[in-house]
C-alpha cells in the first residue's frame, strides 16, 4: 500500500502569515502617494490601489517599485527620485502585527511536534511578539518533509513547490488577489484565516 509523504516541518513566509502586513502596507502605500506628490505627481487612493494590483497581476518581484513606475509613466529619472523618497520614509519603518489566533497555532502545531521554520525572520520583531522560541533557528528537514506557507505565489509557493515542499496560500492583504498560472505556481491548500491553515496543515500531515 503506498502512503503519502510524512511532513515534520511547517515553514512560515512571516510576512503575511504571522505578520498581518496591513499596517506597512498602509505606510508603504502612503509614502508612495507622497512622494509622487513631492514630484508634482497627484496621484488619490483609487490610483495607488489600481497600482498595487497591476504590481500583483504582474508578479513584480519589487511591488513598490512597479507601483512607482506605473504612478510615474515610467518616466526613469523620476522614478528614482520616488524611489529614493519611499525608502527614506519607510527605512526604519517597524509595522509587525500579529496575526490574531496565529500565536495559538503556533504552539498547537509545535506541541503536536512539528518543527516551525521561518522565512527571512526579522528576529528582534518575533522577540518582541513573543513567539520567537516557536521556531527553530537552526536547519529544518528536508523540503520532501516541509509545508510552505506563505501569501504570494511567485516568492513563496513556486519556489517552496520547486524545492519539492508542500505549499499552502494564505490569501491576505496585497497578495489576495494573485492567482497561479500554471500547475507549477498551484499550491496544495488555499485558506483565508487562521482556522482555515489549522485544517488545511492537519489534512497535509493526517
């Protein structure tokens, strides 16, 4: 009888699976618009958002940047001037939120004894959430062994399905709307809260 592929380990993007995002995002969207504005650029809400999802529909790998652009009419050396202006803004910018109900899954998922990963973690900011000691920091498993979760398709799941991981979307923020384009980008679950992940982890390592 053949069986499915055993799963230790539960790799989270923090980014928009731990971290809500909404308030970078909100800040990141505002310096935009702002700094366009410093370039005699007006640009309103409804632009920076039709921006954003372009920046999404596209893949852009650098979504500010691509807004920017778009905002600017591509025009080069106005689109650095913006550039430069947003990363002055948002620099030092520390927005992490976490995620209600994440925290609680956390500990379920480790007491169940899954290994927790993290992607790029900014540790300091874990450290102040208290969840830190959640994830290891030393090497996970193997990916055959991993599930990915993470927001966006074509930095998070295309990469983890490449690696040979099991991938679950989380759906939030700025990403909601990016959709695969080919089998390669499909994850494995798609869930929009923190119930919905529980479920869609336990159907994976069941």
């Amino acid at each position: 009888m053949l069986t499915g592929p055993t799963y230790r380990a539960v790799i989270f993007d923090i980014g928009g699976a731990v971290d809500l995002e909404f308030a970078w995002e909100m800040a990141l969207d505002g310096a935009i618009a702002a700094a366009c504005g410093l370039e005699g650029i007006r640009v309103d809400p409804a632009m920076v958002e039709e921006a954003s999802e372009q920046a999404v529909a596209a893949f852009a790998p650098d979504v500010a940047r691509h807004m920017i652009e778009t905002l600017c009419g591509g025009e080069p050396t106005t689109v650095v001037r913006v550039v430069r202006r947003v990363e002055a803004m948002t620099g030092q910018l520390d927005a992490f939120q976490i995620r209600p109900e994440i925290e609680d899954l956390l500990k379920r998922l480790k007491a169940r004894g899954l290994v927790l990963g993290a992607v790029e973690p900014r540790w300091e900011r874990l450290e102040r959430a208290g969840i830190a000691l959640l994830f290891t920091r030393d090497h996970v498993v193997p990916p055959a062994e991993c599930i990915l979760v993470g927001d966006r398709i074509d930095a998070d799941i295309a990469p983890a399905k490449a690696a040979g991981m099991a991938t679950i979307q989380f759906r939030s923020g700025r990403w909601r709307r990016q959709r695969p384009r080919s089998e390669a980008e499909t994850p494995d679950a798609v869930v929009t809260d923190v119930a919905e992940l529980e479920a869609a982890i336990a159907a994976l390592v069941t």
